[in-house]
C-alpha cells in the first residue's frame, strides 16, 4: 500500500473499525430464526421481541436489510457520556471507557442512528469527550521517556493516534540514552 | 335550582372569613378592615348586611355557638356578640399583642378555643370568660384549631408544620394525645402559605379528620392511628389548597385551589361537582378562596375569597345524589327514632355496625352536630374508608373499588396516541386524527406477519393481537352499533376479515384473538395454509355473554357467564378470562375469579379464585410461552399458574416480586409486562410516576423473573430458587407432551441436575447432611447420583455416600416400576391420596437391617472424629469378611430386571483401568487417595451383583457386548465424558486425571506399593465414617461373584477419586432414559 510514512507504523481507522466489528452487541431481531453458526461462534436464536447478542458486523448487516433494532450500549447514552464528559474534564486521568468505544459509536451513529436516543446529541458528547481525551493524551506524550509511558484507559483509536510519533520518540530516546549508557550495556542493547 | 349569588363582602380586599350560624340562616363574613358582616341566607345578592364594626384589624376567624358568635382579629381581641346580631357582648380574651388567628367554638357550643400567634392554645369556658385553660406544646405560632365532633378532642395546626391533638374533656385535666407531623407545611406568619387553610377538619364520624398537606393533596388522618389513611387526589385538582370544608353528614367535602372549588365525594374520593362558571382553564383569573364552608341545615357551599367577595352556590349537590345535610332530619323529634333505624338499616347493607340507641343518644346529644352516615353506599361503590360509628361499633370496612374491566397491555389516550395492544406479537399503536383513526399495526417478528395500517372510522377502542389476527372492537355510538371486527394476518385487505354488529344495547367489554402460532410465514399465500385457520376470537360482551367465534367467522358457540367479566387474553390453545364473581368483598379483596377455556373443545380447563390481595388491582394478564397463564397486579408480584395443564391441579406461584428487584434499589420506576418468555419476564420500564408507555415505542426490557423464596442473597438460595422455578418450567413443558419426551426435556434436568449438584456440595461443605441428602432426592438422572456420590466422598462423606447409593438403586427400580405399569407422571400425580413414597422401606430394607447392626446411619453422618478401627485394617480382608455375613440377596431385586445398571457397572472398573493406562503419575496425595479408595472399593463391591447375570434379558439394558471395554460402558455419564478424554491421551486437568483409577501397572510400581502401606494409619487418622463402610456393603454382595482378584481390588484402593470441584464438572449430553425401551 502506499501510504504515508507516518501511517504505516499505525493501523487507518477503518482497519480499527473493522477490528472492532466482531464486538458483540445487542439486537432485537425483527424475524425469526434459530441458532446460527458463524466462524467466531454460534449465534442466536432470534425470537422477537428477545434480544440476542451478535457480532457488531452482523447488527450492521441486519439493520441495513432492517431486520433488526440494535439496543445501544450502556455507555452510549446521554446520561452516561454527561457524566462521563464531566469526570474527564475535571480529572487528570483518563476514564475509563470500553476499548474500542470510538468505533462502535461511530459504527452506531452511522448506521443505527433511528435506534439511539437524540443522535445529534451523542454525535457532540462524543466529538467533546474525543477533544478531551486527545487534549490529555497529547499532554500525556510530554512524560514520554525512553523505558516506558503509562497512560491507563486510553482506547484504540487514541492509542493509534499517538501511536507513529510515541513509538518513534521512544526510538529516538532509546538511543539517546543508550549513548550516555556504559559500553557493556550500550552493547547489550545494541545486541538487542 | 341551581343558583350561584356573588356579594361583594367587603371593601378591602383580602384575607376573608366566613362562618354559617348553627341555623344555617345566617352567614358571618370578616373581612381585612376588620368588619364582620351579616348576611341573610334567604337573601340574595341586594341585602344590606349588619356590620359589626368592632375590630381594628383583620378578622381572621369568626365562630359561631347557638346564643352568640365570636370573631377573633389581627388586633389580638377575641369578641363575642349576640347571635345573629351586630351587639357586641364584651371581650373573650386578649391576646399578648399578637394576632388571633383562629377562634373555634366545640360542638356543644360551651367552649372555644383561641388560637394566636402565641405557643399556646387557650380553651376557654363561654360562660365563664376567666376561666381558661392554657395547652401548650406548639413551637411556633398556631394556625387552626378544630374540635372533633365529641367535643372532648382539640386538633391545632401549627406554623411549625405540626398538627396536635389534645385531649379536652370539659371540666377535665388536658393532655396531648398525639403530634402529626409531615403533612402540614412549615409556614411563616408572613408568608401566603400562611393563609391557605390548614385546619384539620373533622369528618363527623369523628374517626378520621381531613387536612390539605404541602404536597397539595387532601388526606384523611385516622383517630386511631393518627397515621394516614387515604388521599384525595385527582387530575383536575392542582396547586395549592387554600380551603377546606365537610359537609354537614360528612358526604362531601369541599376544596378550594387556584384551580376553582371542587366538591368530592368522602367515599370514593372523586371529585363530583364544580361549579360551572369557574371551570376555569388553568391560569384563568380566579382569586383564591379563602374560607370554603357548607351550610349546616340546606344544600348550599358558600366561599370568600381574597378579593373579599362572598360566593354562594346553592345545590351545589346534584339532586339525584345523597343529600349533603342529614337527610332525615325534621324540626319534630318524634319521627327521629325511627328514621334513625332506617338510616341504620341503610348503613348495614355496606356492614357499618351501628347499635340504634347510639345513633339516638348523638341525635339529641348534640343536636346540631348531629350526622348520619349516608346512605349511598349502594348508589356508589364505597371505596375503603374506614368509618366509626360514634364511641363504640368498631367494624372498619374497607371496600375496594370494583375494577373496570381493562384489556391488557392497553394504554389510554395521551396526545391522540395510545396503544391498543402491546404483546409479544407486536403492537398496535392508534393515533387519533379526530374524524378517524389511524390503527398500525407492528410486529416484532417481521418475517411471520406483515406490518400494515388502516383507517379505522369506527374508532375501535379495545383490540386484541392474535397470532393469526387481530381483533377490534368499537363501542356503540349514537345509532351506529358495537362492533366487532376481525382481520387475520394470512389474508390483510382481502376476504378474510369479517365483523359483526352486535345488537343495540350490548357492547364489547373484553376481547381477545387466539390461535395457534403459524407454522410458516404469514406474509405470502400459501395454499395450505389456510388448513391452519385463522385462530379463535372470543368476545366479553354487555349482558355477560362470552362468545366463541372462528377464525373464518362462525359462531360457534355462547356462554352465559352472567358476571362482569373484567379482562380476558388468549393464545395457542385457550383463552384466559378473569371475571368477577358478585361485587368485591368486605375485607377489600375484589373477588376475581379466572377461568381457562380450552378453545377446540370449549372445555374448562381450570376455574378458580385470582390471588389478588386486598386493595390491590390487577394490571395485566398475559399466557406465557409455555401456555401458563400469568398475572401481574399493582402491588408489582407477578404470579403464574402452575400445572395448569392438570385438571384441578392448578395454582398460583409467586414468579417475580419486582418491588424487590436489585435493579430497582434508589431508583423510581415500575415495570409494564408485555410478556414472559421462559425465565424472562419482558416488559417496558417506566421512570418515575409514569403508568404506560408513551411515544416513540419504547425498547422492551428483560428482566430475569426470581421467585421470592429466602436467602436469595447466598449462593445456595440462589440455586434453590432456579431449581425450583426450573422445576415448574420442565413440568410444563412434561405436562404438554403428554407423557411422550421431546430433548429440551432432558436437557433441562440434567441442567437442573447440574444446579443440585453444586448445591450438594455446598451443603456438605457446610456439613448440611440431611440437607444434601434431600437435595438428592431431586435429582432426575441417575448419572447424577454418582456425581453426587464423588462430591460426599470429596467430603469424606462415606455415609452420605452409601445413602446416595441407596437412593440411586431405588430410583433405578422406580423408574422400572413406573414403566411396567406404563405409568406417566401426571397420573400418578394425579392419583387420589397416594401415600408419600417411601423410598427405603420395601426395597431396600433388606440393605439397612445390617447398617444398624454394624453402625447407626446417624453416626455416618456426622462430621468426622478419628475413632480406633475395631477391625482389621486390610480391605482386602474386609471385603472377604463381609460377604460372609451376608444374607441372599434382596427380594427386591429379583422382582425387577432392572439392574442393568449395576452390570454395566460391574465392568465399569475394568474399563476404568485400561483408559486410565496413560495417567499413571497421579500426585494426589496418597492419604486421600487410600481414604476414598476405601469408600470406592465399597461401592464397587456393592455393584458386583449376582444378577448382573442376568443383563442378557433385562429389556432395559443397551445392547452391551459383554466384554468389550469400549462397549461396556454403562449409562452413567462419567464414562461418556472419560471416554473420548482418555482416547485422546489429552489430559486436561488434573482432576480428570484423577478420577481414573490407576492400573496394574501403576500398583506394581513402587509408589503403590507405598501407598499401600500407608493405608492403615491414615484411615486410622483420618476419617471414622469411613470404617463403617467396608461392612456396609455387605448385603448387597455375593462371595462367589467376586471375580476379581485380590489385586484388583488394591488397584481400586489406589484409585482416586476426582474432586469435584464445582466449576470443573464437565457435562456431558443427557443419556437417554433406560427406562424407555421398556416398552417392547
């Protein structure tokens, strides 16, 4: 592929989506059908109104042929990412959130927006807790140092933002500390 | 006639009071500029009132006795003049400078009582103005003061927000009875609040006063309790109460807010008139009505307001309704008597005991404060209102209102939308377009039925969601007629559908449409589909009719059920109704009765009473899945019918408490059922006070139903609850095959069976002998009793152990006897008085009469305590002694071929060896393996069984070439799951491993032969239950059918036994029942 130098150290976001569509997630299915087996597991039975639980991939499917309503997550609320807007802004640390939250959101809010509650709203709860976080993962780069970098709670799309220049700093890093070490180590290293 | 007269009361506008004189002829108002005027009753609205123009302040009370009247002023005065008259007689009292605020005469007209500013009350003698007493209590100034109606009891509001009834017997010593507080609100003098009314006003049962709380409702205090009782709330009814007042009998009571005067009936709590020209909308100018009060002798509510006019509205009570004075009441005595036992006849029909001589010695006692319960009870339904009859007759009554018949899952209209239906079909939502309606019609399963929508000019208000068709119902309107209209699903738009219209007079009161769900999809055509018809449909109607009609639309059949029938529901195969048999009960239990009506055969199924408890209602009804039908009313428990498919069987269980649930816990909200689907109980969750759903369509929650049982907190009263609700779930669904046995069947138990065992082993962990013991008598496979033989002898539990054996054998004949006799479970069941089994007694007994001789059983069971062997310590020896003491062998097992069981086992440790060749290197420790080899030789001891020969005809056994390792297996499920392991040589876990017993090999190795020797000390160590076992088994073995060599039996000491722990189970598919094949 040809890509950028700086992104072919990281994944694109749409490799990440696609990662992130074998979450499974809820559904309410709107036809009738038992048990199926797919590669990842065997999924189902869909009996209406029950939920079932399906990979992320597999909702989407549904809810473009609209055979399905996908339930939202927990954490895809407005209640929930309010409060969550609010701890980030006034906390030093990350919150936590589920891995690969970014993705599913988005996957939700394109594809299943008629079964989120006020979608607008959640589309700019994100887009402020993103702006938030990635505030305070760019202050985090700043502790870089050449052993190790610890930001807990960081999510996927976060840490492949950071990702070409994290892992290029520590490189360089590395190296510069590896000049100031004492020969045997230096060598040790070097050897690695 | 109904007639409103408006005088202008006043010149400055304001705080405005008002009193009626005993007679009724008059009406004092006092007024902000401190006048009180007098107006004539008769008069209308041109009279030139009396003026009494005494007061330098506001008048801020005035209270009348029969010679005089008194008024009670901001500037601290209380007056008293002449009755009807403007000729002031002196002062009563003065205050220390600070306002009156309330003068209330008591009922006798011999004392009143001054409330002001001050903390304290004073009662003082109107004969005799100095004496006076002092009741003192209140923190903060008093608001009202109020006499109960036996004149002995004063209720006094105070700004603190307390209400505090004192005991005032005249001529007595005054105490405090009580203080009430949280419904007041805390109001200073200054603020408005502080001129709304918050008097406790008497009813004139004196059991119960009135009073306007901070909430803004009205609730009834009780004498007796001086708790809450009830609470008069409504829609119309908002804001802030500024007035209050009962009429003289006690039937109405009126209220003033912002939002006009209402007037409410006491007895069922409803608000019955308003007068109509303030039917204001809200936010119209009214001004607040400060003082609200009923004539004492005719139909008339007077109020002021703040704008100091007065306001008389004359039959304010609607003729056709019970008269607000007493009824009965005549200037002549002589007739009262007697019409004093009519009213008492009156009052027995709704069981309010009142002794005749009672209700006279009120009449000439007091008699303007006299009162008589009306008698409308029979008109109205009485709601619960607990009333008594003056001193004595202490019968409450509370009666629950009759509840008008609901189709489930329905909401009423809101914003021109509501729900007609709402199940675990689909949904059929209505919106209102004022000429029509507009009906839609959803499913949740798409693929089945089509969506679709109409316009419904009929504006059906009831319809029922069926599987093959819905159902509507409009009322009867003007000269259109009730209808009633069906469209299945097979056939929208077309020939299908039909309707019928029902004869003048007669209206829909309950529908529902049933069938069987369809067996392939209902969106295209398809030529056989027809054959399955369009379901049933059944109609409630007017005159207590229910009527069965076909899908197709034949009418096929009529029952006269002649009692409101109050909801009904259908599914696959009946249609579930609930009816009330005759009006509610007195205990406030509303009698409803439910029936379950087979639809091919119009049979009752079942017929009883519906566990809905006092005071609570029901809000939905709904058939599960499984075709139990269920109940969920307002006190949030929902119940389903159990063994519903067993004539006369049937029962309600408790399946979900939702007032309990987790998830509820600091939250607000309430559940709306839709339906049950096995263990999950989908429903809409409402937040806060909503009632039903609103729009857009909520997603259907699931919420997991735990029938309320103890200790659901601990992991064992956990599993006892899933065991017992599965319980109940696989008997339905036995009871629907029919004796015939579908897979879900055995799954389920063996599910179930899974759940015990892991009880059992907490149980023995915590030495809960009986309890486990018990516990096994559960189980349904007999590979499980071995599962649960390994978890005693995990335990060291030799005696448990044996006792499962036992259990095991006799189920393992049971079962045989249950198939000779082609017995299914539900006859048996079903049988009349079947004597409680006793499982040991018959066939077993032969095996315990040596376990008492040896050792007691009790003794096994406890918990360990090393004792000395009092025998040799070989096993070996032991298993040569003991057939020696045994007796032939068991009648019993002569009497059924059914021991395949224990052949197959017989071979069992042979095979066990050979899988186990490749797990050698065990390194359990050898003291317990030694312990529970000893158990384990027992058992195996026990299995080797002279009628294992017989296993070539025993019809139950599988077809086991004899000698086959592979071949031999028995039935029990540890083998199934060994077998494919030790094929593999994959060792899994050590565990497993473990449970193979070691081989010849493995004891010609040195480290048996070690662990031989350790043998006697650790047995003497460890564990006593244990040494009665070797002799335990006796009975059961034949010394000539000991085949195996005295080695083998040292392999089986050094075999291990498998912990099992509880997550490390491994569950293998159900085994076919044995018993099955019995049959040929």
């Amino acid at each position: 592929m040809t890509l950028p130098q700086s992104l072919i150290s990281s994944m694109m976001p749409e490799e990440l989506e696609l990662i992130a569509m074998e979450q499974l997630i809820d559904i309410v299915p709107s036809f009738r059908a038992d048990k199926i087996r797919l590669i990842s597991g065997t999924f189902g039975p869909f009996r209406p109104p029950s939920k079932t639980k399906v990979p992320l991939w597999f909702a989407v499917n549904l809810k473009l042929k609209k055979k399905c309503r996908i339930v939202p997550p927990v954490w895809l609320s407005i209640e929930f990412l309010q409060e969550r807007l609010s701890q980030e802004t006034l906390s030093e640390e990350f919150t936590a959130f589920p891995f690969r939250f970014a993705e599913i959101s988005k996957v939700l809010l394109d594809v299943a927006s008629d079964d989120l509650h006020n979608p607008d709203r959640l589309r700019s709860l994100l887009k402020d807790l993103r702006e938030a976080r990635q505030a305070k993962s760019r202050e985090g780069l700043r502790k870089l140092n050449h052993e190790m970098l610890e930001i807990p709670n960081l999510c996927s799309m976060e840490l492949n933002e950071i990702r070409p220049f994290f892992a290029r700093a520590m490189d360089v890093m590395i190296r510069l500390q590896s000049d100031a070490l004492p020969e045997h180590l230096a060598k040790v290293i070097e050897d690695m | 006639m109904h007639r409103i007269t408006v005088n202008s009361a006043h010149a400055e506008s304001g705080y405005t009071c008002l009193a009626f004189s005993r007679d009724g002829s008059k009406i004092y108002t006092g007024g902000a500029e401190g006048y009180v005027r007098i107006w004539k009753t008769e008069l209308g609205d041109t009279q030139e009132p009396d003026v009494a123009a005494e007061g330098e302040e506001g008048i801020t009370s005035i209270a009348t006795s029969f010679e005089c009247w008194l008024s009670g002023s901001l500037d601290a005065c209380v007056r008293v003049y002449d009755a009807d008259k403007s000729t002031m007689r002196g002062l009563v009292t003065r205050t220390v400078a600070v306002p009156v605020r309330c003068v209330a005469v008591d009922p006798k007209g011999q004392r009143v009582a001054v409330a002001s500013d001050e903390l304290e009350i004073r009662i003082i003698d109107l004969n005799n103005t100095s004496d006076i007493q002092k009741l003192e209590g209140h923190r903060k100034g008093v608001r009202k003061v109020t006499w109960h109606p036996s004149g002995t009891i004063l209720t006094s509001s105070g700004c603190d927000g307390d209400i505090i009834a004192w005991d005032v017997p005249a001529g007595g010593e005054s105490k405090r009875i009580e203080t009430v507080t949280g419904f007041l609100p805390i109001a200073d003098p200054e603020s408005t609040e502080h001129m709304y009314d918050s008097s406790c006003v008497w009813h004139p049962s004196g059991n119960y006063f009135l009073v306007a709380t901070r909430t803004h409702e009205i609730v009834s205090i009780s004498r007796e309790t001086w708790q809450k009782s009830l609470t008069f709330s409504s829609d119309v009814v908002t804001g802030a109460i500024t007035a209050l007042a009962v009429s003289q009998n006690g039937t109405y009571l009126a209220s003033a807010t912002a939002a006009g005067i209402f007037i409410w009936s006491t007895m069922t709590r409803k608000v019955l008139f308003q007068p109509h020209y303030i039917r204001y909308t809200p936010g119209a100018n009214f001004s607040l009505a400060s003082h609200v009060a009923f004539s004492p002798t005719e139909n008339l509510l007077a109020w002021t307001d703040a704008d100091a006019t007065l306001t008389r509205w004359s039959e304010p009570i609607h003729p056709s309704f019970p008269d607000p004075i007493k009824s009965h009441l005549s200037s002549t005595t002589a007739p009262k008597p007697m019409r004093k036992n009519t009213d008492i006849l009156g009052l027995d029909d709704e069981s309010v005991q009142k002794a005749p001589q009672e209700g006279m010695d009120d009449n000439y006692g007091i008699d303007d404060d006299d009162w008589i319960i009306d008698d409308i009870g029979l008109l109205d339904n009485p709601d619960k209102e607990p009333r008594m009859d003056g001193i004595h007759a202490k019968e409450m009554v509370s009666v629950t209102k009759a509840q008008p018949a609901f189709q489930p899952a329905s909401t009423p209209m809101v914003n021109k939308k509501r729900y007609l239906a709402y199940n675990m079909i689909g949904v059929i939502e209505v919106t209102d377009q004022d000429t029509h309606n507009v009906v839609n019609v959803e499913f949740h399963d798409r693929s089945t039925r089509m969506s679709s929508h109409f316009q419904d000019v009929n504006k059906c208000d009831m319809a029922s969601l069926g599987e093959r068709g819905a159902l509507y119902a409009c009322p009867e309107e003007g000269d259109h007629p009730a209808q009633i209209m069906y469209k299945p699903y097979s056939a929208w738009g077309s020939s299908g559908e039909w309707d019928y219209s029902l004869p003048p007079g007669e209206n829909v009161v309950a529908l529902a449409a049933g069938g069987s769900s369809p067996s392939k999809t209902l969106r295209t055509k398809s030529p056989d589909g027809d054959i399955e018809g369009n379901g049933n449909v059944i109609v409630a109607t007017s005159p207590g009719y229910i009527r069965f009609f076909s899908g197709g639309g034949v009418q096929q059949y009529i029952w006269n059920l002649a009692v409101d029938v109050v909801s009904m529901v259908a599914q696959r195969e009946w249609v579930f109704i609930i009816h009330r048999d005759g009006g509610t009960s007195l205990d406030g239990c509303q009698n409803l009765s439910y029936s379950l009506i087979a639809f091919d055969t119009f049979n009752i199924l079942q017929t009883g009473r519906l566990p809905v408890p006092r005071g609570a209602t029901l809000k939905w009804i709904g058939i599960t899945e499984e075709g139990a039908p269920a109940i969920y009313d307002s006190n949030g428990l929902l119940s389903i019918l159990d063994r519903f498919r067993r004539p006369t069987q049937a029962r309600w269980v408790p399946l979900l408490e939702t007032t309990s649930l987790a998830r509820r816990q600091g939250k607000d909200e309430s559940y709306w059922p839709v339906g049950i689907s096995g263990a999950l109980l989908m429903c809409i969750i409402l937040k806060g006070r909503e009632e039903y759903p609103g729009f857009p369509r909520p997603l259907i929650q699931e919420i997991e139903v735990q029938m309320p049982i103890y200790s659901l907190n601990e992991p064992q009263g956990r599993i006892e609850e899933r065991v017992m609700r599965e319980k109940v779930y696989i008997n339905f669904l036995r009871d629907g095959l029919g004796g015939e046995l579908n897979e879900d069947v055995p799954r389920r138990e063996l599910n179930i069976d899974k759940e015990l065992i892991q009880l059992i082993q907490l149980t023995c962990k915590n030495e809960q002998l009986q309890k486990a013991l018990d516990l096994v008598t559960l189980l349904h496979n007999i590979s499980s009793f071995d599962l649960a033989m390994k978890v005693a002898e995990f335990y060291h539990l030799a005696g448990l152990k044996i006792k499962i054996q036992l259990m095991k054998q006799d189920r393992i004949q049971q079962e045989g006897f249950q198939d000779i006799y082609g017995e299914k479970e539900l006859l048996k069941e079903l049988a009349p008085v079947s004597a409680p089994r006793r499982p040991h007694l018959h066939s077993v007994k032969p095996h315990l009469e040596p376990f008492s001789s040896s050792t007691t059983v009790r003794k096994s069971l406890a918990p360990a305590i090393p004792i000395v062997p009092s025998f040799t310590s070989s096993d070996d020896v032991d298993i040569e002694h003991t057939p020696t003491e045994t007796t032939d062998p068991p009648v019993t097992w002569d009497a059924f071929p059914n021991d395949t069981l224990a052949t197959a086992e017989c071979v069992e440790p042979n095979k066990k060896r050979k899988d186990s060749d490749a797990f050698e290197n065990d390194n359990q420790s050898a003291s317990k393996k030694r312990i529970l080899s000893t158990t384990e030789t027992t058992s195996n001891v026990t299995l080797i069984n002279p009628f294992a020969k017989k296993n070539h005809n025993n019809p139950f056994s599988r077809p086991v070439p004899t000698k086959s390792t592979e071949a031999t297996r028995s039935n029990s499920f540890f083998e199934k799951i060994e077998e494919p392991r030790s094929k593999n040589g994959a060792r899994k876990t050590k565990q497993k491993t473990a449970t193979r017993q070691t081989t010849l090999f493995d004891l010609a190795s040195g480290s048996g032969a070690e662990k031989k020797s350790g043998v006697t000390t650790k047995i003497q160590n460890n564990v006593s239950g244990i040494l009665e076992s070797p002799v335990l088994p006796g009975p059961n073995m034949q010394p000539t059918n000991v085949t195996l060599p005295p080695v083998i039996d040292d392999q089986n000491l050094n075999s291990s036994i498998d912990c099992p722990a509880d997550d490390d189970i491994e569950w293998p598919e159900s085994p076919p029942r044995i018993s099955k094949k019995l049959e040929t």
